[in-house]
C-alpha cells in the first residue's frame, strides 16, 4: 500500500480512514487493486456506507472460462445494501480490457444456474491517482439482482473480474492429423523417386 500513498482512489484521503475504501494486491499479477463503494447522498442512506469484505481469486477456483484471460484475477465484493455504485481501479494496468465478466448464479441465490456471463452496465474509465493514469470498471450492484449472488437479503456478493478475449487456437482433428502425414509422407515418397530417375539420367 506504500506505493500507492494509502489513497488509492485518489481521493485524498488515506484508504485506513474510511469504511467504503479498500486496497489490495490481486492474486494473479500481485498488482495492487481498489474497491471503492460510492456512498450515497445523506451519508448511510439504504445501509451503504461500508465494504464487508474484498478478496482476490484465480480465475481457476471458479472453473475456467474457455475465451477469456483474467488477468487482474477474480474480485469477490461483500457490501450490506440494498444497491451499491462500485468502482474497481487497476493500479499498473497497461491495457484497457474487452469487459467485466462475473461468476454466479443468473437467478440470485440458485447455484445450479451458475456460470460464466458478462456484467451488466459495466462502464470502463480512467482516473488519476497520485499523478497515474488509472484504468477503472465502474457499476452498480442491486440486491437480488443479476450480479448478486444472493437472493434479496439486504447483502450483495459478486464475483468479477476484467477479462481480455482469447480464442482457442484451431487445431487439426485426428483425422485431418492423419492425413497430412499421408500426404507429406507421399510428398517424400516422390522427391525419393525424382532424385533416383537424376541419378539414372546422369549415368
């Protein structure tokens, strides 16, 4: 936390002094990342002023997703809301990524209709924080809803990170495999028997 200054939204204020601040190093690159709740209007309205709990996952201990990299890892965010207006800033990020994809449960609180699915409303940004130029992934979280993985219960948990797209490389199937190898060992076959009739021509 000493490089970022103890701000790392750039706020001003020292992440320690407040609840709605967190910052830590996600587990895929040890790159520092900050959750930030923005807190409503009439400080405490709807119960949001403070983050339950921030932690950083491989992308691996949800189950691979086949086309996408996670490259800042998976961010599990616990907050005690009804509604909840998230920021994520990617301190050392050097790209802007395709888009935010969560895991979880597309009915709130059934676990078998869990998977894979992009984030709704995602906007990605940029912010300055100590003189660096920032990349952010803003949303907003609703209790209940889609990114919840819980049913309507006063508490959002959602499981996200950015994500960059990485098609799987085409492969040859077995038997294309196969007759390649045909073909290229004809292909040797016939150079053999070229550079024997040579022979036979220049004796």
């Amino acid at each position: 936390m000493d490089e970022l200054g103890g701000d790392g939204n750039g706020d001003g204020i020292l992440d320690s002094r407040q609840t709605n601040v967190t910052s830590l190093r996600d587990v895929s690159t040890g790159h520092y990342l900050t959750v930030a709740l923005n807190i409503p209007r009439g400080r405490g309205a709807g119960g949001c002023d403070q983050i339950n709990s921030v932690f950083s996952f491989l992308e691996e201990t949800f189950g691979d997703d086949p086309l996408y990299v996670y490259p800042a890892g998976i961010t599990q965010i616990d907050v005690s809301c009804a509604s909840a207006e998230i920021v994520i800033y990617y301190h050392d990020l050097g790209f802007t990524p395709d888009a935010y994809r969560n895991f979880g449960p597309t009915v709130p609180g059934d676990f078998s209709t869990a998977t894979w699915y992009d984030a709704p409303g995602v906007v990605f940004g940029r912010a300055d924080v100590g003189g660096n130029s920032v990349v952010t992934a803003g949303f907003i979280l609703v209790d209940g809803a889609l990114g919840d993985d819980t049913d309507v219960d006063q508490r959002i948990i959602s499981r996200g990170g950015i994500t960059r797209f990485a098609p799987p490389i085409p492969t040859l199937s077995i038997w294309a495999s196969a007759l390649m190898g045909l073909l290229l060992t004809g292909l040797a076959g016939i150079g053999y028997r070229c550079r024997r009739i040579q022979k036979r021509g220049r004796s």
